[in-house]
C-alpha cells in the first residue's frame, strides 16, 4: 500500500493541467468527458481505482527488466468467422519471448513456454483478460482454448468466441502486452463472410466496434 | 490465316468475390490507377549532387565533422563529465552563419517532446515496471549540462539550446572551403536502462553492486547538413535514430583502473590500459583460428569483487566514422579474434558478462566474423579495424560504427531456449551488419528506417540462412508477412521514420521481404546483386536518398522498377493475385471428315431436354405416310459435301508448310483468366501440370498488367491436356490468399482449421490426456511447423 500512495500522488502530477476530480483516498482516476451524473463519475471512479490497484498487483510480483528486445512490437489475429458453428475462430501470432516475459512477471517465476507444467493454463487466464469480444455492449463472451503452436519464430495461440448474433455491433480488443510495452500494436484481421477488416488495438485505441452500416 | 476456334468447354471457378473497387474517385475515361506510372514526378529533380542515375553527382558534397573528446565516467555517480574540439569543414557551397549540434540525451529531461508526447497507458493494463519508467521519467535528472561552448581561443560562443538540438552562433559566415573549431563542455547522468529504456545507458547488478556501462549518443554532435534537406530539423523523439557526418575521432576515456573498455577505434596505449598477459593474448588473437579469451570468464569473476584504486585513461583513435559509442565495466569477459576480410584485417571481439555465458563466447563473435563476410560479399570490404559486439545494457540491440550492443541472455542457470540463441545469433548479426547501412552508406535514419533498417535486415536473413540450413529467420521469407500485408489499417514504408504505425512490421519486415521479392522474384539473383553491390559502393562513405537507391537499382539492373517501388514502397496495397477461370479451345483441322465428325459428336452429347427424351418413342406422321418425306428430312448439315471437299483443297493448297505443320500439332489452347485483388501488381509465376504427369512452370512479368491491372488473360498452347494450374507455386509473392491460386479450385483451410484437425487426430495429444501434459505440450510445440 505505501507504493499505492505513491502512485496515486504521482498520478496527480502527472495529470496535472487535465481536469481533476478533487482526489479522495485512491480515487485520482479524472472524470471522463461527458460524463454528468456525479455519482455514476464517482462509482465509475471507485471501479477504476479498484481495477488499476488490482491489475497494478497482478503483474507486480517481480522486479521489472527491461523487455523490448526487437523492434517488432505486435501481434496479429487472423480471426474468422464461421457461420456454421457461430464461433469467432481466432489464430493469434505473437513474439514466444513477449509472452513469456509477461507471464514471468504474472507468475513471478521462470517461464518456458515449451516445458513449464500447465504454461496453457496461464496463458489461458491472461488472453482472457486481454482478448475480449463483446456483443452488442454485454459482458464478453467466454474464450474458449483450443491450443497453441509455438516454434522459435512464433508463438500461435488458437481458440474461439462464441458469437451465437454474429459479427455486426461487437467490440473488438485485443490488449496483449500492453502492460509490458507502451508503443505494441495488435492487429485483428477479421473476416466474416466476404467482409474483411483490420483493427489496431493500441493503448490509445484499445477496441472498435463492427457496425452493421460498414459491412 | 484464319483461324477457326470451337469452345469445347468453359470452366468457371467458384463465384469470385474480391474487393470492390472503389467507385467515389471523380469519373475519368479510364477507371483505374496507372500503377505503371513513371515516377519522375514524386521522385526529386536530378541536379549536380545527385544525378538522374542515383549516383553521387559531380558537384557531390558532404560535410565533415573531426572530434578530440576527453571523458571521463563517474562510476560512484554515473554520470558523463567531458569536454570536445570539433573541427568542421564546411564543404557546402553555403555560407553558415550558425552550426546545429545535436543533443539527444536532452530526450531523458522530463520536459522533453518524447517525454511530453508520450501518451496515457491503458489503465486496465498497467504493470507496476511501466508506472515506475513513467515515475522515474519525470524526477530523473536526465539530459546534457552545457556548460561551455567556446572558440578556439577559448571566447565563448554564443549558442541556444533548442530541445535536442543547440545552435551554435559563428562570430563570423563560415564560408565554403572553411573550416572551424570550437569547444563544448558538458555533462549529464546516464539513464539506467532497466528503468528508463534508451539506445543507452547503464545496468546495475545487484548481486555484485556493479555496473556496466553502454555508452552513446553521448556527446554533442555536429546535425548533417546536406543538398537535400539543408540541416536535419527533425528533433530527436526516439524512434527515428539519427544522421551525422563523417569525420575522424580521438577521443581519451578515463574509467575506473580496473574497468575493462571497448570502443569504436584503435586503442592507442595498450601498455597503460593492459596487463602484459591481456596484451600477449591480444596479438595472439589476431591469428588466432577461433576466438580467444583477453580476459576469462574466471578473470571477469574475480573483477567483480574488485575496488578500483584509481583512474585509467584509454585513448582511441577511429578515422571516417560517423559516430563514437563505448562500453565499461569491470565485469567484461573480452574475447576476440582477428579475420583477414579480403586483404583487410579485421579484429572482431566480444564483451560480455558472466551472465552472457555459455552463450556469448559460443556466438557473438562467430556471428561477427559470420557477418563480415557475407556482408561484404554483397556490398564492399569491411574497411574498419575494428568489429565489437557488446552484451548490455539495453536489452535488444543498438548499433554505432564498429561496436554495438545486444541484448539475449541465457537464463541465470546457463540453460538457454532455442529462441534466445538464435536471437543471439540474429542480433549479432543484424547490429554489426548496420556497419554497412547506415554508418558507412550513412542513410538518414531520422526520416527514412526502411533505407538501413529494411537494407540491413535483408541483408541479415541472406546471412542468417548462410549460418545454418532452414535457420529460423524472423524476416525475409514473404510467406512471414502475408497477415500484415493483408491488414488494412497500415502506412507505406516511404513515411517518416516517427510516424510508422507498426515500427517493426513497416521499417523492417515489409522492406526486407520487398528486397527479397526483388531478387528472387523479380530480377533474378544475378541482376539484383550487381545493382544492389552498385547501390553500397556509389554511396560507401556518402549520403544517399531514397531516390539515389531507386534508381541506382533500375540504372544497374537495366529494369523499369517504378511499378515496384510505386506499389511496395509508396502503397499499402498487397499481392493477392488469382485465377478466375480457365477457357479450353483446340484448332479445327479446316478437313471436313474430321470436323464434321468433331462437330457430330459434340451435337450427340448435347443435352436431350425432358419433353424430348419423352417424346422419343411417340408414333410419327411421317413414319405412317413415307410420301411425306422430301429432301429437307434427309439432309444431315454434318455430311461431308462436295463442295466441302472442294473447299478444303482450295484451303489447303493456300497454307504454306508451317502453317500446315501447325494446323496438324493438335494443339489445345489454354485461355487462364487472371484477376488483381490485393492491388499489388506482381509477376504471374504459373506451375502447369499436365495429365501425362509432367509439369512446367510459367514465369510472366509483372507487365502482364500494364494496360489492364485488375483482369488480364495469359493463352498457354500446349499439345498436352493440362491437369491442374497452380499461381505462385513457391510462396515467392506474399499472395496473401491462396484460395483463387488453383485451378481447379482448392479449399484452403485456415490456419485455425488446420491446426484444430491436427488436434483431433493428434495422438500426442491422446498421450497427454491420459498422462504428463508438460511433457506433451512440448512435443506438440515442436511437431507444429
């Protein structure tokens, strides 16, 4: 907690000169634009708080090391939609030595994605929080693992969303690495059908929704 | 001759559905982009630097910037303190009235443009590391003191510090043909890299309390000044490296006494620097046949528990070097080994701590010596002494002249991945291959990555693949770029170097794969090589544009490449090439026994309707009353007549002997239909298997698609009776669908679908299920590709 305190302080310089909420406890977090309703900005901020604290925690377990070894910040998803079993079918490509760096510093332990005992399992755990397709503005869907591939080039991690309504009004993010690397670039490739569009996840632009009127 | 043709048979593929062309653009009488268009008119105008052919003009100029540097490393406080002399010749046909130097550790000030620029993180995804690199970004005293800036006499200069740049005022114009000097002092902290990532800096071992030292871009240095741009204005923000002159260095390091140093240059003082054992192995290294410890791994071990007990200065001397970086620390294992690059000795080494080891003395400089070779195969001789590869303290890997520093480890139990070996290997390779592109070809990195990122990277994988068969290479084979080439949300590769949206993918992989397109596909190794050998020596030592690289490559190779560099350099556009259709079509004989039979049969297999298979057997008038026969009853059209007789004779009797020889082969023309939907004009490379279990291959230029770049038709005239066409068989064009490269069609499963039917047929996995599941992730991770 005293490195909380440290960083909610922080986190009031460093957003010194954007519009503040007047700082209480841990809620430092600054109401987003547009947003009236004070106690809905508050419950919001309480919930980001908590979240940050949370994900802070969760990838703090041991000392940071410096990771960018290779300039190839991204990964790319090609991520297909089957109609007949209604299931998004996503092939996700990135760096075999990104992602053991990030689940080293979820685990706190070495990581070797060829030989760590349950390394799926962990894997697991982590796309889903960063991996998310969300229906028409409901919770995201249930990621289903089907397995992975991984060679000295590329670690390729495969599994499926159920999308029972399609493709049409669902937002898209794929936040991977983005704990870990400040420029990464996540490109999802989506095809349904005959349509064909490429996101870019950044932490700018973290998800974008599919709209019936583009397809 | 006329020619009688008799469609047998059309054969249309599955329903083609490609991109819709865009139909906003104002309406023109011709409805598609000249993706053949001659550049000349984005290209800059050829002048006296620069001629029209891509080489050097006669007026050619560049600067020159000569610097005596005296430093010293604060090990108790890591911080620079050092005073320079820059001697600068002004070559430019320009009056100067003000120099531009650039200061680039003033990208660590908390108030920098990088700094202020940088933008929020995701909160959802926020680690502890990435708060405290933000924290420590705003409360570390970074960037250059400036504390003197003076004539040679010693008057000080009036200057201007302008972010990472400083303007030096000259008391009076520096006229063409001059030169001047002046002095900086100045001092700064280094950054620690593990915290604040840079091209340099130091890291902390905490184990041992030591650090070791990367040292770059760590003095001020003279902006280029060119016939192009005038100064370089670009301000330092990180990602664009940098672009200097040329010149010559001494530079005296002062370090703790029991540092061990590697710089760009020539030691000039072994004996106060060395012991006399370090300097036995030195000379013997250089003939030495495989790499030889200056200092052992036991050696550098008991470094480590040293004090230093006072202060040595190490003095270099590196001529016609566009930059100065050095390494220190006390726990450096050296290693070394000299290698004659034809009639040019070369003396390659590696520094490394005990935490590089088994790994480092097995690779780094093997990769070194590796290439140097190769390099200098395609481009010119290595004309430095010198060639270090340095372990840390940044973690992936940074180039200067003659040194640069790698990142990979091996794990702290010396166990390594296959993965971090060869990224070793690759890194090596990649960082002392930047000697070629950008040091002595010296590109401007600050506004195009591609011209040495792209370059060196091709370069890398022909070296990569001459260290070991099927080595693992990241870049360089097309069928690794296909998913970003198919994505659509991308910048080409001729934007600014700070403006990339995917860095690594645009700067690196797309240009390298282009190159390799270019040689393989395109011109063929032996035209490439020569234009691209042309390129490296035209610009040794020079300043080159993208223009000068254009058409060095066109000029040499003796090929129009604007439609290449138009679409792969200047577009997004991708190669998805396919085949819509295949129209079969045989040579009627002009014989009328053989036609009309052809032309009997072909009627017989028509197809009966229903009523008429039906009517069939249904009693007939005529039948009943014959009288009602006439002549138009029994005429058949396909009975041979007279006057068909005639005819043929007549026919006949006009042909000459080629044209009967011709009229006889029997031959069967193939009509394929061929469609653009990526955009990317690219060579048709065909593979036609025919029944009779031969194949042959097809390799059409590009310029199949210069009147037409969205539906072309290529005829094939064959005796044989073809099976099976297949569009770029060897995956040599980034064609980023492969479902329309087949005739007939071929489903193509995704990459999903294949590796789900592996899983279901995987008796791996069956294993795993009933028993150890590490053990089975393993072997279904190596049986993937």
């Amino acid at each position: 907690m005293v490195r909380w305190i440290r960083i909610s302080t922080f986190g009031y310089q460093w957003l010194s000169g954007t519009q503040l909420y007047p700082q209480s406890g841990a809620n430092w977090i600054p109401a987003s634009a547009g947003m009236t309703d004070k106690r809905a900005t508050e419950r919001m901020m309480f919930r980001s708080a908590l979240t940050l604290l949370a994900n802070v925690i969760n990838v703090a377990l041991i000392a940071s090391a410096a990771t960018a070894a290779h300039p190839f910040h991204v990964s790319i998803a090609q991520a297909k939609y089957n109609a007949e079993s209604k299931n998004l079918e996503v092939a996700l490509r990135v760096h075999p030595g990104d992602l053991e760096t990030m689940l080293r510093r979820r685990t706190g332990k070495p990581i070797n994605i060829d030989k760590t005992e349950k390394v799926d399992e962990l894997i697991v755990a982590y796309l889903k929080e960063v991996f998310q397709v969300k229906p028409g503005g409901k919770e995201a869907v249930e990621l289903k693992w089907v397995g992975k591939q991984v060679d000295v080039k590329h670690a390729w991690l495969f599994f499926e969303c159920p999308l029972p309504e399609g493709t049409t009004d669902v937002e898209f993010s794929n936040r991977i690495f983005f704990e870990i690397l400040s420029d990464q670039v996540n490109t999802i490739n989506l095809e349904d059908g005959d349509y064909k569009k490429s996101l870019n996840c950044t932490k700018d632009r973290p998800s974008a929704i599919i709209r019936a009127a583009e397809k | 001759m006329k020619l009688h043709f008799a469609l047998l048979c059309s054969l249309t593929l599955l329903g083609f559905s490609g991109a819709a062309f865009a139909q906003d653009a104002p309406p023109k009488k011709f409805d598609q982009e000249d993706k053949f268009r001659q550049l000349e008119e984005i290209l800059p105008t050829a002048n006296a630097y620069r001629t029209s052919s891509g080489a050097p003009g006669h007026g050619y100029w560049q600067q020159r910037a000569d610097y005596v540097i005296d430093v010293e490393l604060d090990d108790e406080n890591q911080r620079i303190i050092a005073h320079e002399q820059i001697t600068y010749h002004n070559n430019s046909p320009d009056e100067l009235r003000y120099l531009w130097l650039q200061l680039d550790q003033n990208i660590f000030r908390a108030d920098s443009d990088a700094n202020l620029t940088a933008t929020a993180p995701d909160l959802d995804r926020v680690s502890f590391g990435m708060l405290k690199s933000y924290l420590e970004s705003q409360s570390f005293a970074g960037g250059m003191n400036i504390t003197h800036v003076a004539d040679a006499e010693g008057n000080p200069l009036s200057h201007s510090i302008v972010k990472t740049m400083m303007r030096v005022d000259l008391p009076r114009p520096l006229r063409t043909g001059e030169s001047t000097v002046f002095t900086v002092d100045w001092n700064y902290n280094i950054n620690d890299c593990n915290l604040i990532r840079g091209r340099s800096g130091y890291e902390f071992f905490e184990k041992d309390g030591n650090y070791l030292y990367g040292i770059a871009q760590w003095f001020p240095r003279m902006v280029a000044y060119t016939d192009a741009n005038g100064w370089q204005h670009k301000q330092f923000l990180g990602r664009g490296e940098f672009t200097l002159e040329l010149g010559d260095y001494e530079v005296r390091l002062t370090v703790p006494d029991d540092h061990i140093v590697g710089a760009t240059g020539i030691l000039q003082n072994p004996e106060d620097v060395l012991t006399e054992t370090q300097r036995q192995r030195l000379r013997e290294s250089k003939t030495a046949s495989r790499p030889m410890f200056i200092v052992s791994p036991e050696e550098a071990a008991e470094n480590e528990k040293s004090k230093p007990s006072g202060k040595k200065t190490w003095i270099y001397k590196a001529e016609n070097v566009r930059d100065y970086a050095f390494c220190s620390s006390r726990k450096f294992i050296w290693d070394a080994q000299g290698h004659n690059v034809n009639g040019n000795e070369v003396l390659a080494m590696s520094f490394y701590p005990n935490e590089g080891e088994p790994l480092w003395s097995q690779y780094s400089t093997h990769s070194i010596i590796h290439t140097l070779n190769v390099y200098s195969r395609y481009t010119f001789d290595y004309p430095y002494p010198i060639a270090i590869s340095v372990n840390g303290p940044i973690s992936g890997g940074m180039e200067y002249p003659m040194i640069c520093f790698n990142g990979p480890r091996p794990e702290e139990d010396g166990t390594y991945t296959a993965r971090t070996k060869y990224g070793l290997i690759s890194v090596v390779i990649h960082e002392v291959g930047h000697n070629y592109f950008p040091m002595i070809v010296n590109s401007d990195e600050r506004q195009w990555t591609w011209m040495d990122e792209g370059l060196n990277s091709f370069l890398q994988f022909l070296a990569e693949q001459e260290w070991e068969e099927d080595y693992p290479s990241r870049r360089g084979e097309p069928q690794d770029i296909v998913e970003y080439m198919a994505s659509t949300n991308q910048v080409p590769i001729m934007t600014n170097s700070e403006s990339l949206l995917q860095f690594g993918p645009n700067g690196y992989s797309k240009p390298a794969t282009a190159l390799n397109v270019l040689r393989e596909t395109v011109l063929g190794r032996e035209l490439f090589d020569f234009a691209f050998k042309e390129y490296a020596i035209r610009w040794k030592f020079k300043r080159p544009m993208p223009a000068d690289f254009f058409r060095t490559m066109e000029d040499a190779s003796g090929i129009d490449l604007d439609w290449f560099w138009r679409g792969w350099f200047y577009s997004t556009d991708h190669c998805d090439l396919g085949i819509t259709n295949v129209r079969v079509a045989t040579m009627k004989s002009g014989n009328p026994y053989t036609d009309k039979a052809q032309d009997r049969a072909d009627r017989d297999a028509e197809v009966q309707t229903l009523s008429q298979q039906r009517n069939k057997d249904l009693p007939k008038r005529i039948d009943e009353f014959p009288e009602l026969r006439d002549f138009y009853n029994e005429f058949d059209e396909l009975n041979v007549t007279d006057a068909d007789r005639e005819q043929y004779e007549k026919f006949l009797a006009k042909l000459d002997d080629d044209e009967k020889e011709m009229l006889n082969s029997q031959a069967n023309f193939y009509v394929v239909d061929l469609q653009n939907v990526g955009g990317l004009v690219m060579p048709v490379i065909l593979k036609i298997e025919f029944e009779d279990g031969t194949e042959e291959e097809l390799r059409i230029p590009a310029e199949i698609w210069r009147y037409d770049n969205e539906k072309v038709s290529k005829l094939i005239l064959t005796p044989k009776i073809i099976s099976q066409i297949t569009l770029d068989p060897h995956l040599e064009t980034a064609d980023v669908d492969l479902e329309n490269n087949f005739f007939p069609p071929k489903i193509i499963k995704s990459r999903f679908e294949l590796f789900k039917e592996q899983q279901q047929s995987n008796p791996i996995r069956d294993a795993q299920k009933a028993g150890d599941a590490a053990t089975a992730d393993d072997a279904a991770a190596t049986g993937g590709q």
